[in-house]
C-alpha cells in the first residue's frame, strides 16, 4: 500500500523509510518479545519451584493429564493467568514502551513538554514502584489473586502497562497474551522443567531496546505426560 502512495513522503519520511521502520516493528514487535517474555517466565519459574509445582497441580487440576491442554482451557488457569501477569510486571519485554511524540506545546507533572519533545514511558520503573507494590523485586504472582486481583494488563490499570495504553497501546496484544498463555500451560502440563546442576538461573538483563536475558537460559525437560500424547 505505502508503495502506491502518490506523495513522495509522509509525515516528512520518504515511503521506503516508513516500509523499512513498519517491516522492522513487525519483527521485533510480532516474535521477539514474545520470545524473551516466555525466556523470562521460565527462568522466574526455575527459580522459583513451588510456583512451578502449584502451576502445574492447577494443569493437572482443570485439564488432566490424559490430554494437552488448549486455548479454551486457559480461563480455568487462574494462577496461570496471575504467573503470566507477574512476569509482564517485573520483565517487561520492551521496558520503555514505545516511543511517542508531543504534538503541542503542553504541561505535565509540572514540566513543560515543547511541542516535538520525544516522550519515554519507564514502564520497568512504573512497575517496580515500592508505593504500588508489595516487595516489588520478588516474583509472587498471588499478588494477582489478592491484593491486586482487579489489575489487568490491557492499559487500563497504569501500575501495569507492559502493552502501553491508550491508541497507541500494542495492536498485538490479545495474539501475544494467547500464544504466551498456550505456550506456557503446555510447557509446564508436558515437563517437568529443571537447570543443569540445579543450579539458580542468572537473572542479568541486556542493555537494548527490548529487554533479553543477558545470558543464555539452559533448561532440562522431563516428560511428565503418557508417552503416547507427544
């Protein structure tokens, strides 16, 4: 379409500039951070064994271990669904969010914005916020059965916006939430999941645009189900 466009530029861009920075978000945006939210959850859950164990009793519980589990299954998966929220509080995939752009001339918190100001959301920062959040450096994802049962990940509630919020909110977040969910239930109902030497999984971030594991994450699988579902 963008290569159709009569104007030769847009928004001041030429139209191979916007097809090279829409190809790019796709990528980055569609797989990559899916990939490193699913990296995160299981290195916290190797870290954590009892939640782990509890995942999976809760799979065992409400699908059974004669089948996989499937989409519709997953609004039964209730501390699932909470381990999935506590990881998109303290991993966020993309930790500034995306950047935006001051339209006008306005004022915030007291600070002046001039119009074209480059404007970052720290949705790491929002989500580590000690006056929010309980022990806001500990992954414990009953916070989202008590405490904070009623916040959601949609951008609704901006102590948890790991999507954005607003207009310019993820347009892929209900495809990211779905495959993150499926992944995971059928990773934890299949195996039982352990590091080599049972040793604890370095938890150090890379510098990027997006947020990876700095080191790579090593994970041994035990088949957990009837040999004759795989």
């Amino acid at each position: 379409m963008l290569t159709k466009l009569k104007d030769a530029s847009l928004f001041g861009y030429s139209r191979e500039t916007i097809i090279k920075a829409t190809v790019m978000m796709l990528i980055v945006a569609g797989s990559d951070t899916t990939s490193i939210t699913s990296t995160w959850l299981l290195s916290a859950l190797l870290n954590n064994r009892h939640v782990m164990k509890h995942a999976q009793e809760e799979l065992d519980l409400k699908v059974g271990r004669d089948r996989w589990v499937e989409q519709s299954d997953i609004q039964n998966l209730v501390y699932l669904k909470a381990i999935v929220k506590e990881t998109l509080r303290l991993y966020p995939a993309v930790p500034l969010l995306v950047p935006h752009e001051a339209m006008e001339d306005c004022h915030v918190g007291g600070y002046h914005i001039p119009k074209g100001t480059r404007l970052l959301v720290n949705a790491w920062k929002l989500h580590r916020d000690p006056a929010v959040w309980s022990n806001p450096e500990e992954f414990q994802p009953e916070r989202f059965l008590t405490s904070h049962a009623t916040v959601d990940v949609l951008g609704q509630n901006f102590e948890l916006i790991p999507f954005g919020s607003g207009r310019r909110s993820c347009p892929g977040i209900n495809m990211a939430l779905q495959m993150l969910h499926l992944t995971i239930a059928q990773l934890l109902q299949g195996f039982d999941m352990a590091t080599p030497s049972n040793s604890p999984v370095d938890m150090a971030e890379a510098i990027s645009i997006t947020m990876p594991k700095l080191t790579p994450l090593e994970v041994m699988l035990t088949p957990r189900l009837p040999a004759e579902l795989y």
